[in-house]
C-alpha cells in the first residue's frame, strides 16, 4: 500500500495522532506512530512555504497548519544493518555504509538512510550533509560534512574530480585483461572507468579494482554491463546471479582536506 495525502487543520491545539487517523482511517495508531518516526509525516506551519519532518506523537497543531503522510508500506517495513564509523574529522566524518541503507531518506521515509542514521550517532547534535552518493544496494565508503562550509568545500571537490576514488567490484565472466579503460558516454555526458586490477577465478568471475574520473548514475553498473560482464547482484543491468548481494564496494577515497591543506586517505580492507 502506497498512498500520499495532506490535511489542514482548522483549529488551534489539534492533536497531530487524531488528525493523522482522519486522514487514514484504514491505519491503526500504532502504524501511525511508525510511519511518524520513520520520517513519513511532513508538518508545513501556517504561513511558511517550507515543510520539515514532523515525529512527535504529542505534536499540537495550529490552525491552518498543514500535514501531509506519504505512506509506503515496503519502504517503511524495510531494514538495514548499521553504519560503522571510519573517521571523525569533526567539520567531516567517512562511514562504511552496508548494503541495502540508502544515502538520504525521501518523502516517504528516512530511517534506512546513512544520513538519519548519522544524525542520530552524535550527541550533542550536529548538522548533517550529503556531499555524494552511493547506490543503496552498494556498500563502502561515504563523506558526510557536518557544517555549510565544509558540505561546499567538499562537494566542490568532488565536482572538480578532485577526490580519488576506487571501488571493489565482482562481475560475471572474465573479463578481456586487455580493457582497462570504458570512456562511453552514459545520459549524453562523459563517463569514464578505469580497471587498475582484473582477478579471473575458475568459476567464471572476475574480480576487479576500479577507479572512475566521473560520477554518473551507476556509472560503473552501467559500463560493465555495457561490456557484457554485469556486476554479479545486478538484477537492474542483467545479471544472472541474483542470489548475491550487489557486488560493489567503494574501497577508498583519497584527496586533500579543502578546510586543513592535508592529504586523507581512507581505505576499506
């Protein structure tokens, strides 16, 4: 069940539960609950233009305040294991997400994002932002800023391909030794993949070190699918093993720190 749906309320001290049930009679109070924890109810006070996430219970509303529920039964019903951090740099932090969190959360919910989960790890509290992506059912390394400056200084760089990065990847097949480089445009726009390592294993696999000089959407899925050794995982690009979690780990990032002039080096064994 997947369904989107706003009330206004006209009355002063409304209790946010009781107006969420009129809006969705079909759910219980306690369902109700969830999806308010879970990131899935936008509050947008009278007179402002902006919404945010609403999660207390014991929220009261004022009059012509806006709520808004946008339920997703799977997404709200889904799990993930936790980050893990890898480095604290204070205006920065690097973590290991696993496989199955998303980066950022959506309308419908954030409680398998990275970037909730960051926000709830550090106390006292410290803003959040993504400065990069990574796809959810990918693992390994990402960079949230904690401050504005260092959310631009870091997004600068990755705009500047200014930060190195390499990713452990297992596709179907061996793949040609003799490809060590994919540069096929993906969207209309430059894209480029470097293989620096190809492993061949006698069950027909190979395993491979790469490096990318641009970051489109699964840019890597995408050019080794292109090849025809799809990332082992892949039920998007066309893999036939699908009893495996996606195989593709971002192994490192390596740059020099916008905010200090020295060089980082963050690497997953």
């Amino acid at each position: 069940m997947k369904f989107q749906r706003s009330y206004t309320s006209p009355n002063n001290d409304e209790r946010t539960i009781e107006a969420l049930a009129q809006l969705a009679p079909e759910l219980s109070r306690q369902q109700l609950k969830q999806a308010m924890q879970k990131g899935a109810v936008w509050l947008k006070p009278a007179g402002r233009k902006t919404q945010k996430r609403l999660r207390r219970v014991t929220h009261m509303l004022k009059t012509g305040d806006t709520l808004a529920l946008y339920y997703d039964e799977e997404l709200l019903a889904r799990k993930s294991s936790a980050a893990t951090l890898v480095a604290d740099e204070g205006n920065y932090s690097i973590w290991d997400k696993p496989s199955g969190m998303l980066a950022q959360g959506t309308l419908y919910g954030d409680h398998c994002s990275l970037l909730y989960f960051v926000e709830q790890h550090f106390h006292p509290h410290r803003p959040c932002f993504l400065v990069h992506r990574l796809d959810s059912n990918a693992s390994g390394l990402m960079l949230v800023a904690h401050s504005d400056r260092a959310a631009a200084a870091l997004s600068a760089l990755f705009q500047q391909r200014a930060i190195a990065k390499r990713y452990q990847v297992t596709v179907e097949g061996l793949l040609d030794k003799n490809i060590t480089l994919i540069n096929e445009a993906l969207d209309n726009k430059e894209a480029i993949t470097r293989i620096e390592q190809n492993t061949h294993y006698k069950d027909e696999r190979s395993e491979l070190t790469i490096g990318i000089e641009t970051g489109r959407k699964h840019q890597i899925r995408r050019h080794l699918a292109m090849v025809g050794h799809p990332v082992i995982g892949d039920r998007e690009y066309g893999s036939t093993i699908t009893r495996e979690p996606l195989q593709l780990r971002a192994t490192e990032l390596s740059f020099i720190c916008p905010l200090t002039k020295q060089n980082r080096n963050y690497r997953l064994t």
